[in-house]
C-alpha cells in the first residue's frame, strides 16, 4: 500500500522548506540582481550557520575571521547552537537546502514505488558510519583554523551547486559529496544529513550539552595548573566525545520541545510515524517522550499519524494545542530574522594585528571607510602587509563587511594624514579612445574629490563619465588632501564645474546588465571644486599612460640568445579590457608550454592599438602557436601540478608575424 502523503498535514515545513530553497535559487541564479538592479550579488556563504561556527572557532583561537565571514554569520552560527540545544536541530528540518534536496529525493522515490534502504539503529553499520561526520567536522574546523580559509567549501555540496562549480573547490571532493547526497539520499534516508554532514555531528553534540559544560570546565582547570595543550586536542576531545555520546546514550534529556506521544491513543501497530521518519526513529519506542539524538522536530511523524497521538510540546502533561506544528517553522524563520537584524548592529575585526608596539607608547587610531578592495581574510591580510612597511604603523583591525580598516599608529612618528596617503591606491581609467589623427591633443582638468581612497571609485566615476556626451576620454586620481582627479577631455568641450559637481556627487551609479537592466551601485564621493588652471596633453602620450602592459619571459629565453626570433602579433581593441587582461596570465602559463616561445607580451604597437605579441624561435612556428592558443582545453601549471582547464579566451584570426627587433 502506498504510504499517505504527509504534505497537506505538515504543509508549514514543506512551505518553509520549497520556500528557502526558491529564495536560494532565485538570488544565486542572478534572477534577483536583473529584477532588483540595487542588489548586490548574493554571497553563497552569507548565510551559513556552519561557516559562522567556523569563523567563531577560528576567532576565538587565532583572534581573525576566516575568508568573507562576518558578525551576521557568527550570530546566525550562535543562534543555530542555542536552538539546538534548548529545542532542536531546527535549521537542518526546516532550512538547510541539503536537507530539503533529501527529503525531495525520498518523495520522489516513494513516488516510484520504492522502498528505502533502512540501516538499524545501533547496528554495527550504523555506528561506523556515524563517525564519518565527526572525522569530517575535525578535518574542517583544523584546516579552517589553522589556515583562516573555509575548508567547508571543498566538501560542500550546496556551495559547489550554489557557485556553478567554479568557487573554491576541490573538484573530486565536491562531485563525491555531490554523489552522496543524491544517489545514497534516493537509497537511504537523509543519508547525507545523518552520517556525513559535519554540522549534524555538532548539533547532535551539542544536545548533550551539560557533558560539553563538563569537558570545558575540565580543560579550563587543567590550564590553571599550568598544564597548556594545543586546542586541537579541545577540537578532536568534543568530536570523539559527540562520537561516543551519540552511539552510547542516544536519548539527550534536557531539550524543551519534543514530539510528544498519547499512549492511550497510540495503536502502536501502525508505524506510520516511523515510516513517514526521514531519520526513521522508532517513534513508539521512546514511549511518551520521543528523545531521539536524531530528531529534528520536522513533523513529519505528527503529520502521518492516523490517531492524532502525535503532538510537538514541551512536557507529556501539558495539554495538546493544535497549532503546536507551527511553533519549530516559526522559531526557525525568528533565528534568521535576528541574525539579519542584530548581525549588522555591530561588527567583529576579520583581522587584529598589531606589531612593534614599545613599552610606553601612546599610539592613536584613524579609520578610513569604503575601500572596497578589503574584503575577506586574504585581502586583509595584504592590507596589514602594506602597512608594516610604514613608518610609525603598528596595528591594523579590517571589517570586511563595512570595508573599513582602522590603522594605530605614533603620533611621534607620522599623522593621519600620512598613512591616508599610505593607504590611497592612485589608478587610471580609460572612458574611451580618442582618435590622434582627429583629436591630437587632450585637454586636463583637475578636480578636487573627497571620500575616495578605493580604485574601484575612481572606476565607478570613470564609467559615470562615460554615460554622459560631454567628450571625456581618461581619468586619473593621486593622493592629495583632497583628492585631486585628472580628468582628460575633448578640449573643444567646456569645462563646466556644476556639471562635474553633479556627476560626482551622484549616489548611485547606473550600468546596463547584459540580458536587460539596469544595475546600481551605491556611491559616497564628495566634490569640493574644480581648479582653474587647465593644462593639455598630447593623444598619444595619453594612450601610453592609460595602457597597462603585460610582460611574461621564460626561463628558457637564454638558450636562443644569438638565434633568429620573430614576433607574432595579434592587433585588437578589446585586449586593453580587464576581462581579457585577467585571462593573460592564463594565456602565457598554456603558451609556455610550446617548445621555442620564449615571451608573451601585451603592447600598445606603431599604430597605438593594444597588441597581444608572442615571441619565438625555432622548432616553434606561427602555425603551431597559433594551434595551441587557440585550443578548446588549455594545460596550466599551478605549483608544479598541471591541470586541465577551459580556455579563457578566443581568437578569430592568425596574427602577422615579424622579425623581433631588441629593444636599444
């Protein structure tokens, strides 16, 4: 007999559940930033309570946050934990996309007419594959805190999916994971969620809750004794002692909610509580309280039983409400509300360094906001790099989420000033081509601007400049209180302050999507005032100073010295773009590869175009280069280790070969 469906009587999961899971789909899938062109895209991480528990171990021992990981996901990894521990493992029945993914998989198979593959609990099977996920949970937390990178992410099935397979994953590792939690979840049960998944193995750890008091209370006196261990041991003690908990006293006592059973209404002869279990727990076995270290409050059996002996409560004596299904569904929903709301209200450093700090220093802070290239623990960490080569610096603290870093430094060694300069990236953006036959010579104009201390500002306003007929071709910043911004422009243009005033003090920058939109990006520049000299430039020589070279030489260039050599060139517009810059690297490490090319180069060539330029010498030919650089697959070396890849760019034509001319 088919079993009843369980949707219409525990239609608040099935809507909590189908409703995360489309949410997820549509911002990831870039639907959402096409509709809403104010959004940003969605970071498939941002709301990871197992990356914020992650972040929180590596806080607490390396005083840093790993990656992108902010406060909201710390809180939403601390709100997770106090859920589990005084109700249930809520986010893994009503929110988790695995979960839901799993418990679709065992739909469609009893839809089919399937039966699951059930592994006895307490059975020599299920206790050995019960430790998959507490080896798994040692492994990602020691790599995640030993190297502050989410080791998660090479294991993650939602992340490889969420990101297309092209974030940072380990390919074979994804694909195993990915494999498990489809072809074992249509064959077993929650198969993932049960035996592989590592934040199952710290909720279910952390239902015993009172053994954790104990083991830290234990580890606490051993330190006042003056005996240290290394934290590892605390990390593989809490996984060994979740292991052992979990297999040995199965019936955690001190949650408040559980299903509850009417043993005067329970026939005990129909199962369909445990049939309908995506955990498969003997529901009658547990008597009036149901204390499984694998429930997860769901409601699936309360929804499958015939009898209405079923109920979610705290206490068997408490009289039945019938709403009572609503109260886990409702309780997730608030556990992400509040993550969202308090997470923003303050904000945890991602780093916290400080160095040379001399007794008796007295050492002051400025804090400088929007520099957007500070965003993860990497980025940070090449912040506080910079600064330890100036003078009088000897801390640094970065908020990814805000992109503010707040600098100490001595007041008897340098000022705020000085380290702003320090910190300021000047940069170049190139609005368009000027034509030097038409257009010989450029007008500058000087701007001064305010709150700019991120390249990507001056980008933006470059590309504001672009939107607009008014015959700009380049922009320029360097560092100077205020900022000063050279703007290159069609010299038969006026320069009109209250139209430059207007563009940079616009709030937000609109840009055409590709498919259709409009996208906006938040902007906070501030004019202060044009200058009343303007100067010229010749077009060529602001050609050459917007063009940014690309120069790669290999190891085997002295071996042909003396040798005939040859250039072959390939002239485009469109290799000035970053997206092809970007790929160039790429290019040269699969070029490389060919016996004889010695160098790949990008250039800005006789006839001022951007020209990609690889040089050679014999055995190698224009004919084979051009085979190569032109293949579907191209092999590049990362550390020794060549891998297999896509090619990253495209080429229409040969290029033209000429004799290579050493430069004077």
């Amino acid at each position: 007999m088919a079993k009843k469906s369980t949707v219409r009587g525990n239609w608040p999961k099935y809507l909590l559940q189908w409703g995360t899971l489309a949410a997820l789909v549509f911002f990831l899938s870039g639907l959402a930033s096409k509709l809403f062109t104010k959004m940003e895209p969605v970071n498939p991480e941002a709301y990871c309570p197992f990356g914020g528990l992650e972040a929180l171990a590596t806080y607490l021992q390396r005083g840093s946050l790993p990656c992108s990981m902010t406060t909201m996901q710390i809180l939403m990894g601390i709100l997770l934990a106090a859920v589990v521990i005084f109700l249930s493992k809520l986010f893994c029945a009503y929110l988790c996309p695995i979960g839901t993914v799993e418990d679709l998989l065992m739909k469609a198979r009893k839809a089919m007419g399937f039966n699951a593959v059930n592994i006895p609990d307490g059975s020599i099977a299920d206790k050995i594959l019960r430790i998959v996920k507490y080896g798994l949970l040692f492994v990602v937390v020691y790599f995640t805190v030993s190297s502050s990178e989410l080791f998660c992410k090479n294991i993650d099935p939602y992340y490889a999916v969420a990101t297309g397979f092209k974030g940072e994953i380990t390919l074979w590792m994804s694909l195993t994971a990915l494999a498990l939690v489809i072809l074992l979840g249509f064959v077993i049960n929650r198969f993932w969620c049960k035996y592989i998944c590592p934040l199952g193995a710290i909720s279910n750890t952390l239902k015993f809750w009172t053994w954790l008091v104990a083991l830290g209370l234990l580890w606490w006196a051993v330190s006042l004794v003056g005996i240290k261990f290394s934290w590892v041991w605390l990390l593989g003690s809490f996984c060994l002692a979740g292991y052992l908990l979990e297999i040995f006293n199965r019936r955690p006592r001190l949650q408040l909610m559980h299903v509850l059973v009417d043993q005067d209404n329970c026939g005990r002869k129909c199962y369909s509580c445990q049939k309908n279990c995506p955990y498969n727990i003997d529901v009658p076995s547990f008597g009036s309280v149901v204390n499984s270290v694998d429930c997860v409050l769901c409601g699936e059996c309360v929804a499958a039983c015939p009898t209405k002996a079923l109920r979610i409560g705290v206490a068997p004596s408490c009289k039945g409400w019938k709403y009572s299904r609503f109260i886990p569904p409702f309780i997730s929903v608030l556990l992400v509300a509040l993550a969202l709301i308090f997470g923003g209200k303050f904000e945890i450093p991602t780093i916290s360094e400080t160095w040379g700090v001399e007794e008796g220093m007295s050492l002051k802070t400025v804090k400088v906001s929007g520099l957007k290239s500070v965003k993860c623990f990497g980025s940070s960490m090449a912040f506080k790099a910079r600064m330890e080569k100036v003078p009088g610096v000897h801390g640094v603290k970065t908020y990814v989420g805000s992109h503010t870093v707040v600098v100490s430094y001595d007041p008897k060694v340098t000022d705020a000033e000085k380290i702003q300069s320090k910190i300021f990236v000047p940069s170049r953006f190139k609005v368009a081509s000027p034509d030097p036959e038409a257009l010989p010579e450029l007008k500058i104009v000087t701007l001064r601007v305010e709150k700019m201390y991120d390249k990507m500002d001056l980008n933006y306003l470059g590309l504001q400049f672009r939107g607009e007929d008014k015959g700009i071709y380049g922009v320029e910043s360097e560092y100077d209180c205020p900022v000063v911004v050279r703007v290159y422009m069609d010299p038969a243009q006026e320069a009109d302050e209250a139209w430059f005033k207007e563009i940079v003090n616009r709030k937000v920058l609109q840009m055409p999507v590709h498919g259709g939109g409009i996208k906006e990006t938040p902007m906070s520049l501030k004019f202060v005032k044009m200058e009343k000299e303007v100067g010229s430039i010749s077009t060529p020589e602001f050609l050459h100073r917007m063009f940014n070279p690309f120069k790669a030489e290999y190891k085997r260039l002295p071996e042909y010295e003396g040798k005939p050599q040859y250039i072959l060139e390939f002239e485009d517009a469109r290799y000035e773009k970053p997206i092809i810059t970007r790929s160039l690297p790429f290019l040269s490490n699969h070029i490389s590869k060919e016996e004889g090319v010695l160098g790949t180069y990008l250039v800005l060539n006789g006839n001022l175009q951007p020209a990609l330029q690889i040089r050679f010498a014999a055995p190698a030919t224009a004919e084979s280069i051009w085979k190569r650089m032109t293949m579907d697959k191209w092999t590049i070396t990362y550390k020794g280790e060549d891998k297999i890849e896509d090619a990253r760019l495209s080429f229409d034509k040969p290029g033209v070969v000429k004799a290579y001319v050493p430069e004077p």
